[in-house]
C-alpha cells in the first residue's frame, strides 16, 4: 500500500536534476534501520548542523524496518517496481515510465478524474502541495537548482513526491509537486511533536442533561455533525508502543490536518544549500525568493459538493453546508469538526467569537432597553423643554461661536439636538455603564471556563510546555549564528547577543513611537479641520435658503462633527494600511526565538497602533473637547489661531455619540467589505478561465491554487478587529447604549462571513495548535479595567448628569418641578460691551447687550468677575467624588465575580484526573503484560527486578 511506486518526471530537464539513487537496493538497505532512532532521523538535529545541511535528511527514507517481512502480490510488485523500473531520471520521459508500471497499476489519464486527493495510484494522499511557474528568466537556473536540491532532500526524508507537468495544468505555466508523507514518516515526526493519539475510547459519562435541551433543539445540528468523532483517551504517540493504540488503518489513523501539520513542519526545516556562506532552509525562504509560488495542504473536496471517492471524507461540504451559509446563522457552530478540519488554533478562535457573541446577547438587549428608556422619557425631559421653549430658549441669546464672522444665535435653534441628546445622556445611562463593568468580568470569567472544557476536550491539557519547546522559528535558527548551552537541556542551541538585541529593541521602539506620534500629529489635523471650517459650515447654513428647513436638525456643530469624524475614519484605514506592513517589518528584525514570541510582539505593537488611530479621537472628544474653551473675551486658542471647540448647549455625549457610531460601523462595514468581497472578486478573476473546460481536468490543487492565500497572520487580522470592537462596546459604551447591539447584528455576520471565506474563497491553512487565546486574553483584561475608568470619566466629564442632580439637590426652587431653571442656572452671562476686537463679531444687528455660554462663573456686576462660581467647584467636587465611588464599587464587585467564579469546572478537574489515571493505568499495564511476556520467553532483557518495578508504579498510580 506504501511502497515506493515509480514516479513519472514529466518536466523534460528532471532526469538530469534529479539523478537517481540507483536500481540496487544497497543505499537503502543501509538505512532501513536508521528510521527509528529519533536523534538521527528527524529535521531538528539537521537545522541545527552547521557543518552539513544535509547531514540526516540524507539519511532518512522512507522503508520497510529491517527484518519485516512482506508477504503477498502488492510487496512483490513493488519491489520489483523498485528494482526494475528505470526511474526517469535515467533518460525516460512521463510516458515511458508510466508504461513500465505494472498492469494493475497503471493509470489511465484520459478517464481518470483530476479532481483527487490522491496520487495517481488512487492510494497515497496528497498531503501537501507546491506549486511554481517555470519561466525562462535570468533566475531560473537559480531558482531550479534551489528545487532540485529542496525536493531531493524531502525524498531522503521519506516524503514521497508526484510531480504535474506545467503542460498538465490550466494556463500552462504552472507546474505542481504533490507530497505525499509515508507511514514511516507519520510515526516518527509524531513522536518529535510529541501527538497525542487514542488509546481506548473514553467511559467517563457525560455531563447530566440540560432540562432546557428541547427548547434550543432548533438552534442544534445532527450529533454526527457537532462530534464527527468518538470521545478516546490519549497519550503521547510513540514508535515503540505502536500495539497499544486504536490503529484500524493506518491511512486514517492521522487525521488529514495533522498530516499537514506534520508535513508543514518538515518543509519548514529542509535545507536547499548554502548561499553567501550562509545555510539556508525552509519553504518560506523559496517562497519569499520566487522558487516556489505557493505552499499548501488540500481541501478534501469541492465546497457545494460531495467528493465521488468514497475513501475521502468530504468534512469541507459539510462544513459549508451546515456552518458556513448565512441561513445557518442561528445555528450552533460545530466546533469539533471545524477543529478536526482547519486545527485547534482556528477552533479556538471560532469558539472564542461564539462564546463573545452569545455574551453580546445579554449586553445589546439591556442596551436597548436603557435605549428605549430614553426614547420614551424624552417628552418629559425639563431641560429639552426648556430649549425648546419659545418663552425660554428663545429668549436666551448665545456668544457666537467663532470670532468675528459667527453671529449671536438662540438658544432654541439646538431644540431637535437637545431632544436626541436625552436618547443617550439620562439616568439609565449610569446604570449602563455599571451594568457593563460587570458584563465584561462575567464574559472574560466564562470564556476561561469556556476555555478549559476545549483544552479538556481537544487534549490541550498539557500543550504550553511542548509548545515551548516545538515553535522555535526556523528564521532564529538561520539567523542566530552564535551558540551557547542550554542549562536544561545541556545541549548547544542558537542564541541572539544581548547587545544585539538591545539594538533591535531601540529601532523596534523608536519606528513604533514615530507612527504613533504621526496618528496624534493626523488626529491634531483633524481637531483643526474642525476648528477651521466651523465658521463656513455656520455662515453657509446661516445665508443659504436651501438649508433652512433642516437648519434645526443639521447645526453648524453636527455638520462639522459628521464630516470630521468621516475624515477620521478615512485617514484611519490609510494609516492602518501602512502601519500593518511596518509593524511586520519591525517584528522580523527583532528574531523573535518562537512563534508564540513572534505573534505576541506583533500584537502588542499593532494593538497599541490600533489603540490610539482608533480610539483618540473618542478620547478627544470625550475628555477635551469643550473643556479649555476659556470664556468670552479670554477664549484659549490652538496654535494662537485657532479658538477651540465649544460643546453644544445639550453637551458633548452627543458628539461622542456620533463619533464612535461613525467609526465603530464604518470599520464593521468596510472590513466585511474587505473580508468577504474583496477574495471573491480575485477568486472569480483567477478562474474565469477554468469555468469552460470539464471538472474532471480542473484538478484538485489547480482549484484550491487558484484560491486567495489564509497566511500565518489571517487570526491575527481576525482576533485583532474583534478586540478593537471590543473597546468600542466598553470603553464608550456609556455613551451609546446601542453599541453593543451593532456589535451582536455585526458578529452574527462575521461568524458566517468567516466561516465562508474560509471554507469556499481560501486555500485549506496549515493545522496549528493552540490552548488559548494567547496574548488577547490580557489585551482584553486590560481593557476591562480600563473601560471602567473611562465610563466613570464619561458619565461624570462628558455627559450632564452630574451637574442636573447637584442642581436637583442643591439649587432647585421648585417643589412640583424640581429641573424646571436647569437650563438658566447652567449659563453663564457675558456683557457685549467687554469683547475684545478679535472676539467681537462684525454685526450685532439686534444691538444684544448680554450674552450667554456654557459655563459656571460669576456675572460681569459681581466683584469676582467672570470668575469660576462656587457652584462649579461644588460641580467638580461631586464629580470627582463620583468618579472615585462609581470606580471602587464596580472593581470591588468585579473582583468578587471573579473569585467567585472558579477558572475550571469542578467537572472538568474531575475528568482531567480521571483521564490522567486511566492512561497512566494503561500504560503500566501495557509494559507489565510486556514484562510478563518476555519473562515468559525467558528473554535476557527481562529481569526480575522490571518486574517489581513495573508492579509497583501499577500499586502506586492505583493509590494516586
């Protein structure tokens, strides 16, 4: 079944660039025994060589052990198709070696269909594919050397390679090697990687039914859907134990994603040469060089169809067809197969956006509620009213707004403003924002428990100490040429000098400070875009007739307000477009030594990138704007030119409001856009030729080639929107009760959206494993303390309510009506007469003696003239206080939610020790039978001390 047919070279050069290893069977007899010695087989000791890069790949390939004895036609034929057949680099063409395979081998081309996962013995699995375009340019001597010498060495590793002539496929320019990984080379490398495999199916029962189970029947799928899989004890995979585990077929006993995982780690660590002096290895390098053009496992089918081969288990179709449409979006997601198919690092973040997604729910229907709280209160509103009110509001004339050209304007011309202000800026506003600070613990409490039932479940119990020591970055090893001995392990390992690390360190963090600077320099040019037109958008809506009827909803504020917060949003996705491709650069140049070192850098520096684009603004008109206006006659000036902003009569929630409504759905819009689009059009484009010619001779890796590329960082860009989404939800929630609810409407369509791409408009990506999160965990943790300050500075700086209830509590006169002379009372008066000629507006045409503006100071007849009233300082002190209570109430609360709520289930704990039990239980048993065996037989090795031995960690591992 895995015997080394012959292989056509269909390229015309090949039989001179590979040449064979000879008929005999006498290189190969020598290294039959080699392939289980660990130390010398795998691609760890060969990366590590600095004498010869080849030094083990050489000597790896993929035979029968010594002494195995083969019985049966198949073994006859193969050897004799080892022996016999010429192989094509001796001289013979596709088809003349395809005429010398044995008749009941040989493929008939013209009826066989390409669209396969299988060589063309219809036997051996594709496990990965590499694809390039063999052009004649100045590199291509180069480029086919680096080839020879990368695809050679994958053959001494015992991977099996098919190669497609360039004539074979669609544009004819592209030619493929399919790579196919034996026995042999499954076995060991799951050793090196430390898999874990079954040992015996699991007999722990499962958890007691939940009563409400046949109320949410609609929202589950089939059982063989949601756990393609039996439930099975693992342990570590190991060579020498081979009989203990549930081995029915060696051809599905690893699942496809972990033969690609496995495989993906050999490309990773094959070398191709020397170049410069320098050893040179990976797939990644030929892939960043141009000698390969891609690099990819298969899909197991097409996407809206079954595959016809009855041994392939088309998992892509039912993915498709029960998770990733839209019409399934109130359908549970069946993360066991998604983690079966794509790897656990993908589960978990679909786990994660479905756990976050259920939470929303709670959180966008308390939002509505606080919302509709404030639609149907916003008749009763005394301060609108009063606004609105031609015998108050229209009474009370305003300061202009701008310098010289603004004219003095009525208080009752923000009527309709003040109106949608009280949606937002009322008392359950408070309630919302500490409703929130509790939200976020319970979800990040739950996700941790959410989270040990998958490590549980996906056997991620153990992960973080192998994953340590497995994802050291092939880069670090090429580029670290200085070596020193590890105190553990006591061997010689690659290092970077400390000096050159501190270098590194200094351009990373100076490079990440320059493009912050440049978003605060992009966010002061916005603030004095909004200065600088305010006095248009006022003059334009004050002489164009057009304007007038909605001149009461469309305030020169709001106008500015809308266009500004657009230009941001614009500006944004610009910086964002070319801070992601420097933070990249920088992260490379630091070497970061594994791959978890690597993402959580990159993380931290986008984040802290995307931190500040997106969310200064907010924080600028949330905590600054309308804070150091100064007062009529003495306003503060940016730059000594332009008069800062003043907040609208009703406040400035409603800004914020609008700002983070125009940020938060814009970015959801545009990265759908981008998300789910974009892929399809280039994925349409790449095969607007294909769609003529017969699905039989649309192979399998010419449709997923075709596809858009999910590298290494697709999760990044994923988790990174989410979390960016989750500080609008929290850290402004109290000024938009409504976000969570956008954000529950947009994460419905991103799991489909996700799902769909992934499933029809990607290639497959490389299985990769993962028990957590990872660095978001703490992004997000962060951010939940820190939403709590934010709010509290929100509810008390940005929105009125703190100043309504000292008025309420201290300086109302009417019983009946206690808020009726807020407005008043919140209004300052400024006498004409003391405006500065820089201040003065030009025309005064109704010759106003007295104006008013937004502050608490003494009038111009008081001997503290224009001076803060003692009513302010009372205002700030209450502010303050509340700041402080709101602040300690909500962390004391939060942290007793999180002690409350232990990070594991009881039951969970329970199983881990149980499962840890059993396996230690088997495995004593599995060497005590072992023991006895050889006793039995009178072996030599076995003595009767083993015996004891074994005996006695059985008694022990039964105590425990």
């Amino acid at each position: 079944m895995y015997g080394a047919a012959a292989q056509p070279l269909t390229h015309p050069v090949f039989s001179r660039l590979f040449p064979s290893p000879g008929r005999g069977g006498e290189k190969e007899a020598a290294t039959m025994n080699r392939l289980g010695k660990k130390g010398d087989e795998t691609l760890i000791e060969m990366a590590l060589s600095a004498d010869d890069d080849i030094a083990v790949l050489t000597k790896f390939k993929s035979t029968r052990s010594e002494g195995e004895e083969c019985n049966g036609p198949l073994c006859e034929t193969t050897s004799t198709a080892e022996s016999e057949v010429p192989s094509s680099s001796e001289g013979l063409n596709s088809t003349e070696t395809t005429l010398l395979i044995p008749e009941h081998q040989v493929i008939d081309k013209r009826h066989q269909s390409k669209d396969s996962i299988f060589f063309r013995d219809g036997v051996r699995r594709i496990d990965f594919v590499l694809a390039y375009v063999d052009d004649l340019n100045k590199e291509w001597e180069k480029k086919l050397e680096r080839r020879k010498e990368f695809e050679r060495n994958l053959e001494n590793a015992g991977l099996k390679l098919e190669r497609e002539d360039k004539k074979e496929s669609e544009d004819g320019k592209i030619c493929f090697v399919k790579i196919h990984a034996t026995w042999d080379v499954l076995i060991t490398y799951a050793e090196v990687l430390n898999i874990k495999v079954p040992i015996k199916e699991n007999d722990i029962p499962s958890t007691v039914e939940n009563p409400l189970d046949c109320m949410l029947a609609p929202l589950r799928l089939p059982e063989k859907v949601m756990h393609p899989e039996p439930d099975y004890f693992t342990a570590p995979f190991s060579r020498d134990k081979q009989e203990l585990y549930l081995i029915n077929d060696e051809s599905t006993f690893f699942s496809p994603s972990m033969r690609n995982r496995i495989v993906n780690y050999i490309l990773t660590r094959c070398p191709y040469g020397t170049e410069e002096g320098k050893k040179k290895f990976g797939i990644k390098r030929l892939l960043n060089n141009g000698t390969y053009s891609a690099a990819y496992p298969l899909h197991d089918c097409q996407y809206w169809k079954k595959a016809n081969d009855p041994n392939c288990e088309s998992e892509r179709y039912t993915l498709y067809m029960e998770w990733a449409r839209f019409l399934r979006f109130y359908k549970e997601q069946p993360l066991d197969l998604i983690r079966k198919y794509y790897g656990e690092k993908i589960g978990i973040y679909f786990a994660w956006l479905g756990f976050y997604t259920e939470m929303l729910f709670l959180a966008a229907v308390v939002g509505l509620i606080c919302f509709l709280y404030g639609l149907f209160t916003m008749d009763e509103n005394m301060s609108s009213k009063e606004i609105c009110d031609p015998a108050i509001g229209g009474e009370i004339i305003m300061c202009p707004l701008c310098d010289q050209d603004c004219e003095y304007w009525r208080l009752n011309t923000t009527c309709e403003s003040s109106q949608y202000s009280h949606l937002f800026d009322n008392v359950a506003t408070l309630f919302f924002a500490i409703f929130m600070g509790i939200w976020v613990t319970l979800f990040l409490e739950f996700w941790k428990r959410r989270q040990a039932r998958l490590k549980y479940e996906w056997d991620l119990v153990d992960f973080e100490e192998e994953q340590q020591q497995l994802q050291l970055r092939p880069e670090y090893e090429a580029k670290c040429t200085h070596k020193k001995k590890n105190p553990v392990t006591q061997e010689m390992e690659p290092y970077l000098p400390i000096t050159s690390q501190a270098v590194r360190f200094c351009i990373s963090g100076t490079t990440v400070l320059f493009w912050v600077s440049l978003i605060i320099a992009s966010m002061i040019a916005v603030i004095v875009y909004r200065l600088a037109v305010y006095a248009a958008f006022a003059s334009l809506m004050e002489n164009t007739q057009t304007l007038q009827p909605i001149s009461g909803l469309l305030t020169p504020q709001l106008a500015t307000s809308v266009t500004a917060s657009c230009l941001n949003f614009v500006i944004i996705m610009i910086l964002n477009f070319l801070y992601e491709r420097i933070a990249i650069w920088i992260t490379d140049m630091e070497i970061p030594r594994t791959h978890m070192e690597y993402e959580n850098r990159l993380t931290m520096k986008m984040f802290l990138f995307q931190f500040v684009n997106y969310y200064s603004s907010c924080f600028y008109v949330a905590f600054f704007k309308g804070k150091f206006v100064g007062y009529p006659g003495a306003y503060t000036y940016m730059f000594n030119r332009w008069r800062n902003e003043e907040c609208d009569p009703a406040g400035c929630l409603i800004e914020l409001t609008t700002q983070l409504t125009i940020v938060m759905a814009g970015k959801q819009i545009w990265g759908n856009i981008q998300e789910a689009i974009v892929p399809w059009i280039c994925n349409w484009w790449g095969r607007r030729k294909a769609r003529n010619n017969p699905e039989n001779l649309y192979s399998r890796w010419e449709q997923d080639h075709d596809l858009q590329t999910f590298g290494a960082l697709g999760l990044f860009y994923e988790y990174l929107e989410m979390v960016i989404q989750f500080g609008f939800i929290t850290l402004f929630v109290a000024s938009f009760p409504l976000a969570p609810l956008l954000a529950l409407m947009n994460n419905i369509l991103e799991i489909r959206v996700d799902s769909w791409k992934l499933t029809t408009q990607y290639r497959r990506p490389v299985a990769a494993k993962a028990h957590s999160i990872g660095v978001w965990q703490e992004i997000l943790n962060g951010m939940a303390i820190l939403s709590v300050v934010t709010n509290a500075f929100i509810v008390a700086f940005t929105s009125d309510m703190i100043p309504r209830l000292v008025y309420y509590y201290t300086a109302s006169e009417n019983e009946d009506s206690p808020m009726s002379g807020y407005i008043n009372n919140s209004l300052s008066v400024f006498q004409i007469s003391d405006f500065p000629d820089r201040n003065k507006p030009k025309l005064n045409p109704e010759n106003f003696v007295i104006c008013r503006y937004r502050d608490y100071r003494y009038p111009p007849d008081h001997e503290k003239k224009y001076l803060h009233s003692m009513q302010f300082w009372h205002i700030l002190a209450a502010k303050l206080a509340f700041i402080i209570i709101m602040e300690h109430v909500v962390f004391i609360v939060k942290f007793f939610v999180a002690w409350m709520i232990p990070d594991v289930p009881a039951d969970v704990k329970a199983k881990i020790k149980r499962e840890k039990y059993l396996t230690q239980k088997i495995l004593y048993e599995y060497e005590f039978e072992k023991l006895k065996e050889r006793l039995c037989q009178g072996g030599k090795q076995a003595t009767e001390e083993e015996f004891i031995t074994t005996e006695g960690r059985m008694e022990l591992s039964r105590a425990m």
